[in-house]
C-alpha cells in the first residue's frame, strides 16, 4: 500500500493506454451527454466537426481509470475535494489510444488531521498522434504511513 | 433554439432532479472507478465512509445530463473547452435525489471568431436535505443567433 510519504513534488507515474471505441462513446454519451456530435454520426453538425467526438465527461471518466490502475487502487486515497482547470483540448474519436503520465505538484499535510495530507497532481493526456487532448489539475486526501508499517 | 443572444450574466435555469440507484452507482465505478467504496458495499473501507458512495466523475456525468435536458439540447453550442473549480462537496449515496440550479456568470462575444461566443455559468446541485453535493464552474462556445433568424 502507498501512503503520502511516497509521494514527492515531481514525481512521475506513467499511465496504461487505454482505446476507446464508437459503440462505448455512443453508449457513454446516450446516457450522460446526449448531444447530436456525441450519438449521432449522421448528423449535419456532427459531419461539420468531423464526425463522432466522446463526451468530455466520458474522457474523464478514461482518465479516472487509467489513474485507478496505475497508482489509486494501491494508495490509501480518503476522498478527493475536486479538480481544477480540467481542460478538453481536442477531440477524442473513436479507436483513440489514450495514454498520459501524472506529476506530483504538491505533497502536503493536513494541519487539522495529521494522520493524512493533500496530494496535488497535474495530468495530461496525448492520443496516439500525441496531440494533448486532455488535462487537469487533481486533489486527493491521502493517508499517511501507520507508526507500526514499515515502508 | 436558443442562441448567445438568449443567455444574459445573472439569468437562473432551475435543472430537473434526477435519483441514482446502488445499482448504476456500482455498475459505473465498476468501469470507470473500481475504488472500493464505490463497487464493495461490505468492504471495511466503505463501512468506514458510512456506505457506498457514487464516483465523483458518476456525479459529473449526471450534472452533464441534467444540463442537457434543461437547456443545452436546445443551445446551439459548439464544444466547451472545460470547467473550472470543480467540487465534491457531499458524498452521493444510493436512493439521493439530485437537483439544482445553472446561473449565468459572463457572456462574452468571441473578438476572433464574431460569429459566437464564451457562456460561463456557475452550477450547484443539491441532495433531498439540501446539502450541496457538487458544484462546478462551466465554459461553452455557443453561436450567435444568425442575422436571418429572428428570436
């Protein structure tokens, strides 16, 4: 398990691609962002932006898995107060391959709560021809390392 | 169809509740967020956190939903390039009730592309006992309405 004191300011974590397909978009956004460019392939201003992009929210939800995967399923992660300057910065089409890394900005501990601190990152993703196509700026409270464990 | 012209810094559009269920809260994190105290009802960590709780980017993705059917749909918005000062307040549980209001913060015409425009809103929804849950700060490039339209 990975507690605060593993991570330091500029620190990288290299994130697992991960390929999106047109079924998964359509189906993400039919529910969540049912806007014409986001379901419809046909549709005149879906062919006027170049066809079917994915929600935003469905890019962020790629990148909350790809984050799980690579560090926060082994990290005593609380909760996280929110992200900032989340940023969609080019379309995601269908059979993208999304791959990123995480920087560690900040590692600090709480004040109020000394068993645990905010651990702040920044993140972008690149698709395959490595235009960014996403980015944030992320918060999570995490634990600090029990007296009692050995790192 | 509603055009920049339609949207004036201070205006209120009410958002249709909305309720999530264990089931969708589970099945999401499942995909995008598999932390167990989003899919592990019995898990120690979840029982700790006083019971499953929905992922913060399920919550997004139904604030994503709400706006659509409360005006979006009807907008004629380009793409948004993101959001800022994102929050989760409140955990989301099984069986809540969502709702909430947009307001207009800034509506500003593009001095590159005159043809549309910046509409930022601030956004925060609430749970059935008032607690805000979530809040967001929005961005979307939205057209003008065209000289041939009338409003």
């Amino acid at each position: 398990m990975r507690y605060l004191e593993d991570f330091v300011a500029g620190q990288r974590i290299e994130l697992a691609p991960i390929t999106v397909q047109e079924p998964e978009i359509i189906e993400f956004a039919t529910r969540f962002d049912p806007q014409a460019f986001h379901v419809d392939p046909g549709h005149p201003t879906t062919l006027s932006l170049g066809g079917v992009m994915a929600s935003g929210w469905h890019t962020a939800a790629l990148f909350m898995r790809m984050i799980v995967d690579a560090y926060l399923a082994d990290t005593a992660v609380l909760t996280s107060p929110g992200v900032d300057e989340l940023r969609w910065l080019h379309p995601v089409r269908p059979g993208d391959t999304l791959c990123g890394e995480v920087i560690v900005e900040q590692v600090r501990i709480s004040e109020s709560k000394p068993d645990r601190g905010l651990l702040s990152t920044r993140v972008v993703l690149h698709n395959q021809s490595d235009e960014a196509v996403f980015s944030v700026k992320t918060l999570a409270f995490v634990l600090r390392r029990p007296a009692n464990e050995l790192p």
